[in-house]
C-alpha cells in the first residue's frame, strides 16, 4: 500500500488497509494524502495498521507517519494493531520483523484466526508465489528500434566534459577506510540550443547506468543476448528469484527469524544483484520481475548560470555499492548519459535583494550549491550584503573541497568569513560544522536576529542539520526571552529564511 489510495481518496471502507509510511518529502502522493487526511470523512468500517519508515537522524522523524495513524483515527477508521515504527539510522528491517511479530498476532486476535491461520501468513521475504502469478513480467523480443532508446522524455542526452577527483589521497591517523572513497567533480555540457536556464541551488537529475561487468555477469547468469531489445508487460507482481533463492538452507532459517542468519545472510546478499547472480536457473523474466527499475538520482548543481551557461557542475561523493555515483565516476570525457535540470524549493535561492546577509551551512558534498551562490554573487557583481560559509570536512590535506576557490572568493570580498571545521584533524579549533557556528556566535547571532540574515544549509542528512539546528536553537535562545530557541528557529524555517536541502 502507498500513499496512492490516500492521496486519490481511493480508501475503500471494506478493506484491512496496511500503511507503511515513508516521510512525507519522499513522496508527491504523500503531500496529497495529507492534504486529503486533513479534510473532513467518514472512515468508519475501515481497519488499517500504520508502520513508519524514517530515519531518527531527521527532525521530522515519525511525523507523517503519526499524523497518519491519527488521522484515521480520528475520522472512525479502527486501528487494529498498535502504531509501530523502523529507524533507517539503526536495524530497520530488525524493527520490521519485531513489528510483524506483534502485527500478526494482533490480526490473529482481532479475526478470531486460528492458529493454523497465523502459521500461514507469509514472511514478506521469500514469499511464496501462487500458480497463477508465475510469470510476473513477461518478455517480448522485438526489432531494434530506429530512433535511440531514451529514459523518459524529460531528460535529454547530455556529454559529460569533465571529470576529475577533489580528494587528496593521504595518510591521516584515524582516518578509516570509507574516507579513502572518491569525491568528484564533474562537469556536464546542456544541450545545444536547448535553452535550458538554471538557477543556483538547483539540482541536477541524471539517470544511471549500470556497470558493464554487473550486466554482462547478469546477462550470461540467465543466457541473454545483451544486442537484443525486448519489450515488457507486466503480470502479477511478485519476486520469483527471491523465492528460488528462498529455497535455501540459508533462507530457511531467515525465515525463521533467526536474527543472526539474517545478519550473515544480508551479509551475503547485500545487493539484489548478489542474490540473482546466487539464484539458481533464473530466467530474464525474474530478473526483471525481482528488481526495482532504476530511477534518476539528484545532485545539486555547484555553478552559476550566468558565469557557465552551457554547462552544469556538479560535486559527487562516491558511495561503495552506488549504482549512480559509481557510473559518474567510471564516466569519460565525451560520454553521453541522460540528465534534466530540477528546480530547487524557491527559498534554496539567492534572495532578490543583494544586500541580505547570507549564512550557508555545509558538509562534504553538502558544498555543492554554495559555490553556485558563491559564482553567482561573483557574476552578479552589485554590492552584496555580508556571507559566511561554514564548512566540515575531515582534513585540510584531504577533503577540503574547492580550497583554493573559495580562498579566492574571500579575497575577492565574495565571502565575508569561510570557517572550515575539521574532524580529523587534532589542531582544528572546530570539529563539526555546527562547533565554527557556535564559535562565530558574535556574528551569526546578530546576522540571524537583527539583520535578517539567510540561513542555507545542505548535506547528507546524517545528523548534520540536526545539530546544526540544535546548536543554534541554544545560541539564539539568550536572545529571544519569550519563546524558545527552536521555536524562533522554526519561525524562521516557515518564513522561508531558514532552508535545509538535506539527503540520506
Ligand atoms: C536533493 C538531493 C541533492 C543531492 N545532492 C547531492 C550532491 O550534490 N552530491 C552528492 O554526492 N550526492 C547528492 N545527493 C545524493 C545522491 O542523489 C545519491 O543518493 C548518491 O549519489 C548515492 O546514489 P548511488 O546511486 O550512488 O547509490 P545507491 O545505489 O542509491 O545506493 C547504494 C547503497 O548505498 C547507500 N547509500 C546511498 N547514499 C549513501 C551515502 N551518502 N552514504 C552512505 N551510504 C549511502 C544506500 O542506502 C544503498 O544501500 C543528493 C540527493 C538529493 C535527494
């Protein structure tokens, strides 16, 4: 179940209704569905359960998800089994297994199911597949096409002109191994006469590619011919090479819920890819049928229209095991790859007026849309207000993004203060992002209460904006006797001065 029904008002009072909620910026039907939640209907005769996914490193964390639960509730819905939760930050799918545990229990009282009826309720890995849903995706060999072959109509092709790495590789005491990853950046050329505009601050949605050695491996795994082009049709849903796979000693005591055999089990079987090329006798149809289709991946553009009109920069951490980042790594000069330019929520921008100060907040590739604004306040030339950057990384040697950049961008009076923290380095006065906020406290408070300061800040979500969030809360509460700091903080947010683009 998602938020489609929700959000199309497609609640049918018959069924048991099972919601397992993501936040609500996840999803453009989320927004909808509670829009349509907050409106006045009569649920009575529907039972539903709600399970929140979320990540407690989020402020928001269970927000939607509770609104949800009590949502139905209070339009006469009947909640059947307790309101239960997953954390992404921890086990998540640990807090699903204990979920179903209770889940099913509470169903089995709730119907008066025997229990013979609850021994039956399938385990939602390794699920059995009726007769009839055999074949979920049924393939269909046709003549190569004349016209290329293109994701969707919305992403254009585009020619990758640059690439090159931004970590030094150097040996820092404690630095562990995820920190020799790789940073690039890279530079993709807009279409010719396409008159695609872009603001700073927006992304840059590009659509990956697989690797060659993970397709052919998969391509002779089920006997394809990778020159073949074939079309699909969907049946049934369901995971037939996760069945097959389930017919294992392994998976027998997942299905157990041994939770040390599931440890070592997605140990093993980390990627859907492992578990296909691990499946024995698979078919091309339950390849497809088992994987998710691949969807484009965001990343904030890092340049200015007006200094790089025909081009887009972007600033990409490389993830183990990322399908995306890993093609823009392998990415040539001169290779084409699919791509559109997404807008930005608006408050992500420059504000009109030059003269309002600017806090920008970043961590790692969290850089990216300042060195947009820092291009674009460059290219815009008038006298510009005051801007702090404040920036984490882990050592000045290593993973000091774009240095020499923005030395120069202070120089030039682009940026007022640039105050790098660093959490590998024993000499650094900052550890975190938030500790050079506090540290510069004499001129961000000021800025934030009497001057009407801008505060951006962007980054993978792991705890970063949180703290930050924190941090200022309790530099500002001082000042704002009558209410506390979150609550100016938040003010600030719903007025649009405050903007996070966060991810992860
Ligand atoms: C609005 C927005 C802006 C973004 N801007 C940028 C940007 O400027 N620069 C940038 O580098 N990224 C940015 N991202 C993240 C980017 O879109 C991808 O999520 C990231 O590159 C990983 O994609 P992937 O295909 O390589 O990994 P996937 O194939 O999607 O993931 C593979 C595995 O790695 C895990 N994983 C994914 N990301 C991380 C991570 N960061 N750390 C640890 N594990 C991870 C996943 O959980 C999964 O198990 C942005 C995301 C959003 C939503």
């Amino acid at each position: 179940m998602n938020y489609y029904c929700l959000a199309k008002a497609r609640v049918r009072s018959s069924h048991l209704q099972f919601y397992k909620c993501l936040p609500l910026r996840a999803n453009r039907n989320a927004v909808h569905a509670a829009q349509w939640l907050k409106g006045a209907h009569d649920l009575k005769g529907l039972q539903y359960a709600v399970f929140g996914c979320g990540n407690s490193q989020w402020r928001t964390f269970q927000q939607f998800p509770k609104f949800v639960d009590e949502r139905l509730d209070a339009l006469g819905a009947e909640r059947i089994a307790n309101f239960g939760f997953g954390d992404a930050d921890g086990d998540i799918e640990g807090d699903f297994a204990a979920y179903q545990a209770v889940f099913w229990v509470s169903l089995q009282s709730h119907f008066n199911l025997g229990a013979d009826d609850k021994q039956s309720a399938p385990h939602p890995m390794f699920t059995p597949v009726p007769a009839q849903q055999a074949e979920s995706v049924q393939v269909e060999y046709v003549d190569v096409p004349a016209a290329p072959l293109r994701p969707t109509a919305a992403h254009s092709a585009m020619t990758l002109v640059a690439n090159r790495e931004l970590l030094t590789p150097v040996a820092i005491p404690g630095l562990d191994a995820a920190a020799a990853k790789s940073t690039r950046h890279i530079e993709i050329a807009l279409p010719a006469g396409s008159e695609t505009k872009y603001r700073e601050g927006d992304h840059f949605e590009v659509w990956p590619e697989q690797s060659p050695e993970d397709v052919a491996a998969v391509a002779a795994h089920v006997g394809a011919d990778l020159d073949a082009v074939f079309s699909l049709k969907a049946q049934q849903g369901s995971s037939l090479v996760l069945t097959k796979l389930g017919q294992t000693e392994a998976a027998e005591r997942v299905r157990l819920q041994d939770r040390d055999a599931l440890k070592a089990f997605a140990a093993i079987y980390r990627r859907t890819l492992d578990a296909i090329l691990a499946a024995p006798g698979v078919t091309l149809a339950e390849v497809l049928a088992a994987t998710a289709a691949t969807i484009p991946r965001r990343y904030s553009i890092a340049s200015a229209f007006e200094s790089h009109p025909t081009t887009v920069h972007l600033c990409v951490g490389v993830v183990s095991d990322g399908v995306c980042s890993r093609f823009l790594q392998r990415a040539e000069v001169g290779h084409v790859l699919y791509g559109a330019v997404k807008p930005c929520r608006d408050a992500f921008h420059l504000p009109d007026d030059a003269t309002v100060p600017l806090i920008m907040v970043g961590a790692g590739t969290g850089l990216a849309p300042f060195l947009g604004f820092v291009a674009a306040r460059r290219a815009r030339g008038a006298a510009a207000g005051d801007a702090h950057l404040f920036y984490g990384c882990r050592h000045p040697m290593h993973d000091d993004l774009y240095q020499a950049e923005l030395t120069a961008a202070v120089d030039e009076g682009i940026l007022t203060g640039l105050h790098v923290a660093y959490s590998r380095d024993p000499g650094s006065k900052a550890k975190y992002v938030q500790h050079a906020i506090e540290q510069a406290a004499e001129t961000v408070v000021p800025q934030l209460l009497e001057k009407g300061a801008r505060l951006f800040v962007c980054g993978s979500a792991r705890g970063m904006a949180k703290d930050v969030f924190k941090t200022l809360a309790s530099m500002v509460a001082p000042h704002v006797p009558d209410q506390d700091g979150e609550q100016y903080l938040t003010g600030l947010q719903q007025a649009g001065w405050y903007v996070e683009d966060v991810w992860g």
